[in-house]
C-alpha cells in the first residue's frame, strides 16, 4: 500500500507465465498490433506511434527526450516534486538547455505561471510531470496544450503515477509525447514503459533517422545529427512497431504480455469507472488516516486519486512504524523524499489494491502500529470514517 | 529453433508469475543480492559489481559503453557480424572516436590481428563481441585480456549469445565489462541484461558519478562529465545495488524473479555441463543438417555450440521454406542480416531447446518441408546423422 509499486493483479501475473513466441513470428507481431491499438484507449488518443519501450519507466521518459531533444535545445521543466527534478536531470544529460521554474512540493503551478515561463524561455519543449507521487499531487494539464501550440512548443508528460487511475486525455489535452509504466494504477510490474507520440513529434524524431550499420540498405546513411542513444532511438523502435518491422532490440515478450493484459484489464473495466475507482478508495484511506489523527499533506485541490502524503507525528519514528507495519502486518507503506524526507509517509491505493478490503485492513493495522507507536488514536476511528465514504457513495 | 529468443524454460515462467514485492522490502532486497552471486556464477567473476540492467541485452551494452566512454575517447572494435556493427553505432552515439577492423561474416581474427590495431590506434576501450548469432561464429577472447592489460586497455565484451552454452570466463580472461541477456542459452525471455564489472571499471565511471537532483545529499553536487544517460548510469546502478540503495529505476520485479531462476537453473546443472549439453545438441543439429544435404556456413573451428548457419539450397525460397515450418510444423528458424540475407539460415539449439526431442523434431520436419520445396534430401539421413552424434556421445 506504498506509492508503487504495488501488488499486481493475478491476471497480469498469469499473462506473465505464458510461453514465448519468436520476434516475428506472427502472433507475436498480432500481439504488439494489438497492444498498440489497446494503449491507444489507455491514453485516450488516435496516435498511430504509441507503442513500449522495453525498460522501466524512467526509461520511457529518457527515450521520449532523449529523441525530442538535440543537444543545445531549450526545454522548459515546471519542478513540484522529485520527478520534476528528474526531467531536469535526464534533459540536461541529453544536452538540453534546461530553465525551470519551482513551486513548493504540495503545490502545483497555474497554468499563467508556466504560460509566462514559456513565453519568457520560448522553449522548444516542455516537459511536465502529471502526477509527481513524491508529493502525492497532480499538476492540472488541460489548459496547457493550447498554450504549448500557441507558442510552437513541444508538450510532453509522464503519467506513469496516474495513468489508469487519474483523468488523462493525451488529444484532448493536446500532448505531443506522453510515457507511463505499469507499477501504478496499472496494476502491473515495472519493466515496461508505454508511450504515445503525435504527428508533430513522429515528424521531430524522424527527421533525425538514422538507421544503423549492419542492417542499413544500400543508400541509407548515417545522420550527423542523430539521436544520442541507440537504445532509446524512438525512430528506430517506430520501424521495429511499424509495418517496416525493422529489426532493433527483440523486444521482451514477456514484459510485453503483461502491458497488455494491464490495459485490457482496464480497458474491460472503463477507463472512467477505473478512475472513479480509484477516487472511491483513495478518499475512503484519506479520510481514514484523517480519523486516525493524522493531518494530510498537500494541496488537496489538486491530490491524485491514488496516493496520500500524511505527516508522521510528533515523538513518533516513521521508519520504525513502517518496519512493524511490514514485517508484523505484511504492509508496506512508503517514505519520503528531499525536503519531505522523515516527514511524512505515503500510504497508496492503487490498481489492483484500490479496494475496500485493501483499505480497511491497512486502517485496521496501522491504527495498532500507531498505538503501539505511542500516537494518540482514536480507535475504530480509521475504519469509521472509510465505512463513512464508502456508504455515502453507494447512496449516491 | 531459431538463433534465439527462444522457448523459455517452464522454471523460468512459473517464477515470473510470483508476486511482487516493494523494491525495499528486505525479501525484495534479499533476492537482488542473491541474483549478483548467482550471475557471478554464471560469468565466473569475483567482481563484486555484478548486477542487472532492466532493458533487453542491447541495454546493457549501452549501459557499459555509455558508462565507460567519456565523449572523444577512442575505442577499438573488432567487426566479424552484424553486432560488432552495433557496437560501432553504439560507441559512436557515446561521442567515442571509434576505429574499427573487419573481417568477413563468418570468419574471426587471430590474437596477433587484434594486438596490432590496439598497439596502433592506442583506444582505451577494446570493445568486442564474444559470439556473433549473425554469422554463428565465436571471436575467441582468452588471450585477448593480457593484450589489453599490456597496453592500459579496457576489455569489453558482451556475451549475449554464448553465456551458458558455450566456454566463458570473465576473470580469466581478463575482463573489464560484461553484459548479457537471458534469451538464449539461460533459457528466459529477453528483458534484462546481466552485467559485471571488474574494479577498474567500477573505478572509471564511478570517478563520473553524479547523483540527480531531488535526492542529493546536502554538499553533494553534479558533475560536468557526468555520464550522458541518466538510466544507464551504471554509477547511479550501483547505488542502487549496493548497500547504500540509493533510489534510482524501480527494479523489474518480474524481470529480477527470471533472470534469478535463469541463473538458478543454469548453476544447478553446471556451467560446464550446460556447455557441454550444448556442444553436445549443436552438433547433432549441425551433422543432421548437413546429413540433409545442407552445406554449413562459417569457420568450423570458432563455431558457437548453439546455433549453425546453413546455406539455403539453390532455387529454393527461403522464406517459404521458414514459413510453413513455423506454420505447419510450428518450428521457427532464422533468417539472416547484412551480406547473408537470403543465403542462409540459422538454426539454434539453446537453452531450454538444447534438447534430444527438439533437434530430431525439428531434422523430422525440416526433412519434409525441403523435400517439399522441391531439394533433394535423403529420406531418415538427418535423423540417422543426429543418433550417430548421440551414440558415440554415449559410448564415450
């Protein structure tokens, strides 16, 4: 019950067993087709380059701007969190120009306060986590799009903390490149990384093509210019997805197996009945910790639906009643980073755990963990208060 | 049957289907420290930096390469096949200067050859692949460690193909960097990359590390020749696998349980029985390919024990011939790249398929389809080959 990863769902555990297929053998390229068009719902676009990358989700985001940046580019990064700074990390090694702007972690920015940066900076890219798990809110993304094509910006997110779990609407919202990964709301193991390009980018990152020796044809060349990495050479990996079915990495079949039974599960669910899924359980563990005394990080307009930063109490020691609550209870709850670090815990309610059994026993046991612990509780309190939420919704 | 990914082995699969746990759980923790000392086994290292990197085999070459080249350090690499080809490409999107000597596809070179370009170039990086599945050939690397140590070089090599079925010794022969995949001879699909490195290596990119952003330690600062990847950042890798586990990926959960029973299994039979099953099967396969009438590509002597090429007969139509194997036989065997596309395929017998049923099923049924398409084959001759090979094993 941490901020992810999670418990996975059996059925992504199962799709994990299954025998291999060879690279080209029909099934398996029927299996990528079909796992492209299924991410297509995920993100909710009619991008035809949507596809995996094969690593975990830091790998997506290094593929999507490590392709999309050619060194000296400037590229804006609004920082809230850890991941913000993580962007700024992996633009930087792609030899960008990096400017930031910076925002108390809790809080998220108004869509004038990165307009103005962008008009100021006039990057070629920004790029902007969705939700930053490390202080559990979510920067709102649907008025940024319109200001990115306004100024001839590049728009890109991770969502790898909230895809599944969380609204998101990569044409609506007008994103140009958006990665996630499977170890959140979508149930799944890390190791494979989702993601989804439009035209626009497609257009950037093929521009930059270079095929490589060993497999080019003759006239194929080599580019000056072309993308630092092999491995996360979106142009390549689109020829190894697209019709042309260029060899590239063999793509890990199993990894595969899983992204696809992640989003066929959620496909099969509903999008929307997910997220309203996983709002149910998240405010049903908030209120819960609520009642169990302890106050509740961050800006609560702007919360994921998924995870919640509450504050350690005074005279309490966080690590020691995590280590209880995991080796005593069998539940992990996560820490903190940065300036959060030894001050609040995380408690997550995530895919295959947003579920009233998952929340209640987690109350249940960390309501001991706290007495334990010396922490003034109330009890029955936690379990009163998700019991409140859950019989308010099923009267609505 | 093709030149890999390959069947996994069921071992490999069932563990892939366990639960995850969070990647600082101790259990979590535990089997991370346990996978360095199985893959030590595997490799035959005592280098203490021995770990995965979560991408498929090409990952870790990029991880090695990207960690070890600072951009303008010239690196050596021998080309025989299509992957020396891809550490060319890869070195140079590093920065390297690279400088290459060719041989033809199939061929190797001698020690001597080798020694002369390092003695003129003067890299600090002999980067070479050990076996070659485009060409089925194996550079023989056991005297090449004491060349590199003569002239202060580092040696590389990726060893992908051969691991487990074929002679490798990392510390013998002089190692600096070794990567790996699971795909072939380990018997589990491709996804994660086992890597070692000797303590010099460690020391060269260690002297680059730069800890991001977000989770630096108050006086800890970056660096202006930090390493050009964030997620190959094998200095940041190695905090993450050392006791300081400091957050960097989120560990492939699913991926570490399959590269861990991979390596399980691999040391329960022995590495060198696994070698010898796989000389053993290879060259059953290899008689009953040429009993069938098919000419064998490739410098016999450096020949891998787990995959031979075979030249496609005259007026046959390759393609076709693969085809209604994989459709009507369900056996897949491999085209080929580069100057071999069309003139042969190539045939493994690895891993899990490093098996007596799996190479008389597969002479059985090649057997048909050539006689099929129309090639003159000898009705039993493939079979009859393949029990020779098996007799005079048994009588030894």
């Amino acid at each position: 019950m941490g901020p992810g990863p999670i418990n996975a769902d059996p059925r992504v555990l199962r799709a994990m067993s299954a025998q291999l297929v060879g690279q080209y053998d029909p099934s398996m390229t029927a299996y990528m087709a079909e796992t492209q068009e299924l991410y297509r719902g995920v993100f909710r676009t009619r991008n035809d380059a949507t596809l995996l990358v094969d690593g975990t989700s830091r790998a997506g985001i290094e593929a999507a701007l490590v392709s999309l940046i050619t060194p000296g580019d400037r590229v804006l990064v609004p920082v809230f969190g850890r991941f913000g700074h993580l962007l700024v990390e992996i633009a930087e090694r792609c030899g960008a120009e990096v400017h930031t702007i910076e925002t108390d972690w809790g809080t998220v920015f108004r869509p004038e306060q990165i307009e103005e940066a962008i008009v100021r900076v006039q990057p070629k890219l920004l790029a902007v986590v969705h939700g930053d798990t490390s202080t559990t809110v979510a920067q709102p993304l649907d008025e940024l799009g319109a200001i990115c094509r306004a100024n001839g910006v590049l728009f890109y997110t991770d969502v790898t903390a909230t895809i599944g779990g969380n609204e998101f609407e990569a044409d609506e919202w007008g994103l140009d490149a958006v990665t996630g990964g499977l170890q959140k709301c979508l149930g799944g193991p890390s190791g494979s990384a989702p993601i989804t390009l439009s035209a626009k980018a497609v257009e950037v990152i093929s521009a930059r093509k270079s095929i490589e020796a060993g497999i080019r044809e003759p006239g194929e060349t080599s580019r000056p210019d072309r993308i630092r990495s092999n491995y996360f050479d979106l142009a390549q990996i689109l020829d190894y997805w697209g019709p042309r079915r260029l060899n590239h990495h063999t793509e890990a079949t199993t990894m595969l197996y899983g992204s696809r039974e992640c989003a066929r599960i959620l496909l099969e669910e509903g999008v929307d009945a997910a997220v309203a899924r996983h709002r149910l359980h998240g405010t049903a563990m908030l209120e819960g910790l609520r009642a169990l005394g302890l106050s509740i990080f961050g800006d609560q307009e702007h919360r994921m639906t998924n995870v919640v930063g509450v504050a350690i109490p005074d005279g309490v020691n966080g690590d020691a009643v995590r280590g209880e609550l995991l080796s005593d209870y069998g539940i992990e709850i996560g820490t903190s980073f940065g300036p959060l670090h030894g001050k609040i815990w995380r408690v997550g309610t995530m895919g295959y755990n947003a579920r009233k059994d998952a929340v209640l026993v987690t109350l249940a046991s960390l309501e001991q963990v706290l007495r334990r612990a010396g922490a003034p509780v109330t009890g029955g309190a936690g379990a009163a208060a998700a019991y409140d939420v859950y019989d308010s919704e099923s009267a609505v």
